[in-house]
C-alpha cells in the first residue's frame, strides 16, 4: 500500500471518553461502523462521546472491493437489538445518532424492519434525539424504503460510493443507478427528510467524473454531500490510486455548494457520518435564514 502523506495522518490518542464509550459499547454487545470499517477517525469521535452504531450484526452479504467489513453468512437479527442501541445512545449523551448496518440481501425486507424499530426505540427513550440512518439499497425495494421512511429519520443517507465507470469494480453487487433510485425515492417523500450521500475519492476518477456523479446526485435530491479519501484497508482491497489534496477537496466542495448543496463536508479524513450532529445543524440553520431553501 502506498504511504500515507502528512494530511492524511490521524491523531490516534485517546481519552477518558473513549474508554468510556468502548465499554458500553462492549457491555450492550453493539457493532460499530468506526470498528468494522476500521474508520480512521474512531479516536477522535469516541474521544467526544460518539459512535456511528451498525446494526445487523457484523457479517454482510456483500463483498464490495472497498470495504472492510467481514462478508459472509450472517446470523439471525436480534431482537432486542433496537433497545440495546437506544440505551446506548442515551448513555452517551448523543444529541445525534446515526445508525448504519451491513447489508442483508438474505432477509426479505432487507434489514429495513429493523431499521425501523431501531429509530422507534430511539425515539420511545430519547424523543429530542437527532437521528440519522444510513442504509443499503435494499435491492431497490420501494417497500423497504418506505419502511424506514415511515419511521420518521430525521436524515435519510445512502452512499454512491464512486463515480458510474468504477462502479462494477469497487461495488460488484450495487448499481449506480439504483442508488440513484433510492435517493430519488427519499427526496420525494412527504413528510421531507434530509438527503444524504457520500463519494469516496483516489480511486481512479478523473475531476470530470466527480462533478459527473456530484450532477446526478443533486438530480436525485441529495442536499448533503460527504466525500473522502478512499483508504484501502488491506492489500486485498481495491488499491488506491491517488491521495487527492485538501486544496481538490475545497474545490470540489465550493463547486458542491455553488450547484446548491446545502452541506457539503468535503476532506482527506470526511467519513459518512463524521461530525454529523454539527453538519446537520449548519443545514438548519442554512434552511431557516433562505426560505427558498
């Protein structure tokens, strides 16, 4: 793997908060994203008090080229999952969760049930809670969407992950335009939630590309955009082709915001759920002050 440039260096300390979030994390038996997708940003959010919870277990069903966590069988949802997550998360102080979960093509809805339930055990705990969920695509199912739409997020996300021509290469069992699809299905939904979804950079696109896909997803009704620095995970995954530096990753987020992205998290370091609890509410306070908006 290619060595890491000084801006892409995270600050690995941790503190007494991060111990603290490590063992209720351990004591109520929750999988994380910032563990299983080995995020690099796990001791600074944990050092502040939160986690991104993965519910469904740690085993997916999908084995995309880019990603870290363990594919395979998995085994059978657990009930009581939902209320597990919801006392963490009250636990923990959180204003704003966000809850994710490998994807389970081998159940019928997809997971999107237990999606739902999570997002009431939250609200039944704690009702003043932000909460943010990031799905898989259901294989396109309009019924799983609206399973979890019906629930009430207050943020609906589902990652393109690259640009179309890497598509088949970095996400084997995805489609570009099914991603599309379950975006354009959120952003027509009554009551309105926030749209979400990220791009991962150094991959192999070309600038066209990215403002390619940065099109399609505005026409999808995305208003919040994440992208990233693509990290391999290990030599087995598909191999990064380039570090972008920060000063491309402030272009392509001017350019974001030029086309009328309402939040644009753009960096070396941005993950899909990075420091989500403020970005939502510079989206609030963005919405409040342009009524056109």
């Amino acid at each position: 793997m290619p060595r890491l440039p000084s801006w892409i260096r995270a600050d690995l300390r941790t503190d007494e908060d991060y111990g603290r979030v490590d063992a209720l994390l351990r004591r109520e038996s929750l999988h994380t994203v910032c563990v299983s997708a080995r995020c690099p940003n796990r001791p600074e959010c944990w050092n502040r008090g939160t986690a991104t919870m993965m519910i469904l277990g740690e085993v997916c069903t999908r084995g995309c080229g880019f990603c870290a966590v363990t594919p395979g069988r998995p085994t059978p949802p657990e009930d009581d999952e939902p209320e597990r997550v919801a006392r963490a998360a009250a636990e923990m102080g959180l204003k704003h969760l966000v809850v994710t979960s490998v994807t389970r093509d081998d159940l019928a809805d997809g997971g999107a049930g237990a999606f739902a339930r999570t997002i009431q055990a939250v609200r039944n705990l704690s009702p003043r809670m932000k909460i943010e969920v990031l799905t898989p695509d259901f294989l396109g199912s309009e019924k799983a969407l609206a399973a979890v739409l019906a629930a009430r997020p207050d943020v609906f996300g589902h990652n393109l992950e690259t640009v179309r021509r890497l598509t088949p290469a970095v996400r084997a069992a995805a489609s570009y335009d099914r991603s599309l699809a379950v975006l354009r299905f959120a952003a027509a939904w009554t009551p309105p939630v926030v749209v979400k979804s990220g791009l991962m950079l150094g991959l192999g696109e070309t600038a066209e590309e990215v403002l390619g896909s940065l099109d399609d997803l505005w026409k999808a009704g995305c208003r919040w955009l994440t992208l990233g620095q693509y990290l391999a995970p290990t030599a087995r995954h598909v191999p990064v082709e380039r570090f972008v530096t920060p000063e491309e990753f402030a272009q392509y987020a001017d350019r974001a915001r030029r086309m009328g992205f309402l939040q644009v998290a753009a960096g070396p370091l941005v993950r899909s759920s990075y420091r989500a609890a403020e970005g939502l509410a510079a989206m609030e306070r963005e919405t409040a002050t342009c009524p056109a908006c």
